[in-house]
C-alpha cells in the first residue's frame, strides 16, 4: 500500500528596512554678467537590512529540513557630480548645457527561487541634455525647449518568475533620447495657459533574462534613475521599473483667478 502525497503550502515573512542620508552642494560662477559656471556634488549612502523567514507546511506541521531563515545586510555609497554652462544672450533669453550623473539605490527582493536573486545592485546613468528657456511680451509668453541623452547602466529591470512572482535584476543597459517643450501664455490678469510636448525614444542595449535568454535586445525600455535635474529644467523622465517608455507625452492646462469681495477663486481645467 503506498503513501498518500500530501500538498505542502508555504508560508513568508520578510520586513526590510531602509536607512539612508545625503549631503550635496553646488556653487556657480559668473563671468561677463552672462556666463554661468555651475559645479555640484551629492554623496547618498543607503543601508538596507532584511529579516526573511519561511516554512512548508503540510497537514498543518512545519516539513523539516525546509525552513529558511536570512539576514541580509548591504549598504551602497555613490558620488553623483554635475556640471552645467548657461548663457544668457538677452535678458530673457538663455541658452545651457548640463551633465549629471543619476542612480537608483539596490535592494532586497523578498520573492526569489535561487539565493542569487535575493539582492539585486544599484543602478547608474550618466545624463546629458541642452537647451534653452525664453521669455517674451513682458514675461507674459514663455517657451522652453531641450534635448536629453540618457546612458543606463546595470539597469533594475522587474522580471517575472516561473511561479508568477516577481524580482527585480540587474539586467540591462539602455539609451534614452528626446527632446521636451514647455509654453505659457499669461492671456489676461488671472487667466494663464500652459502646455508640453515630449518624444522620447527609449531602447535596451543589452537585455538578460534568466527565463527567457532570447529576448532580444532592441525591445523597448524604462528610463528610470535618480538624477541631479538641471536648474534649468524642471522636467523629470521617470518610468517604472520595465514599464514601456511612451514615445509621445503631450498635456495642457489653463488656470483661472476670478476675484470676490473678500477673496479670489482659483479655477482649473
């Protein structure tokens, strides 16, 4: 008489937690009463700490030999320098080009099927991007445009495991390229009009995927770091980690102000 198999669930329980700190500076030169020299560094330090712990139950008692028990530790340091030339030709006009270096701390997956998945690496980016910002008719018209170049490296890319779960890898490298527009137009007291228009063009360099090894590299990607943003830009290319980068990002808003006795109503749409 043989033996009946018994199912065995299994049960987690994972708590990180995450300890950081950050010190950074600029400091900018003028020279002509037009050329701006800008220099910054910033220095993060993040520590990461994992308690993880799992059991197979069958028939309601833990299977032993099966249990896992990890602590984890990591800490990840990085220096992230940037340096920016702007020219202003008028004074409402100005031309800049700007260089940074991004990152995105590691981390701790509390899903995994091999050990080696268990802690995955930050991620890097070196930024490039050029443009210029405009006003006109007395600040009331504004119109801004630049072009960005992103290098990824050890790019953190979500992959999905056999049994449905997911863990976050270091597995690509991509480029990022585009190029952004932002307009205002102040149309009378109390009534402004805003809009931007954005192409990007966003692919994998390298792809690796221990599932399926033979997707191909050209597939689209996620732009995704933590970088210094000009100070003359005020717009951020973030992305999920694997989420398709649209190609095309386009918004408009209007805002108006209309005054009472006592206050003033806000109104947008």
């Amino acid at each position: 008489m043989g033996m009946v198999p018994m199912a065995m669930t299994n049960t987690a329980d994972s708590d990180i937690k995450t300890y950081g700190y950050a010190v950074f500076g600029q400091a900018t030169y003028t020279l002509f009463d037009k050329l701006d020299l800008t220099a910054g560094l910033r220095y993060e330090y993040e520590k990461n700490k994992l308690d993880y712990t799992s059991d197979y139950l069958a028939g309601g008692m833990v299977v032993p030999g099966m249990s896992s028990d990890i602590r984890g530790r990591k800490h990840d340091d990085v220096f992230l320098p940037k340096a920016q030339i702007a020219y202003r030709w008028t004074p409402d006009f100005m031309t800049y080009a700007g260089v940074s270096r991004g990152y995105r701390s590691g981390g701790f997956n509390t899903s995994f099927l091999d050990v080696s998945d268990l802690a995955f690496d930050p991620e890097y980016s070196w930024n490039y991007e050029v443009g210029f910002k405009s006003s006109w008719f007395n600040n009331r018209v504004n119109f801004n445009t630049s072009l960005f170049y992103i290098d990824l490296s050890d790019q953190q890319v979500t992959q999905v495991l056999p049994t449905a779960n997911t863990v976050i890898r270091n597995a690509g490298k991509s480029r990022s390229m585009g190029f952004e527009v932002e307009a205002s137009a102040l149309i009378t007291e109390g009534l402004l009009f805003e809009g931007s228009f954005g192409y990007t063009d966003a692919k994998y360099r390298r792809y690796s995927d221990k599932v399926s090894p033979n997707t191909p590299t050209t597939s689209r990607c996620s732009t995704v770091c933590r970088c210094w943003s000009p100070s003359t830009s005020s717009t951020r290319r973030t992305r999920s980690r694997g989420s398709p980068a649209p190609n095309y990002r386009a918004s408009a808003s209007s805002t108006g102000t209309t005054p009472t006795p006592s206050s003033r109503i806000r109104m947008s749409w």
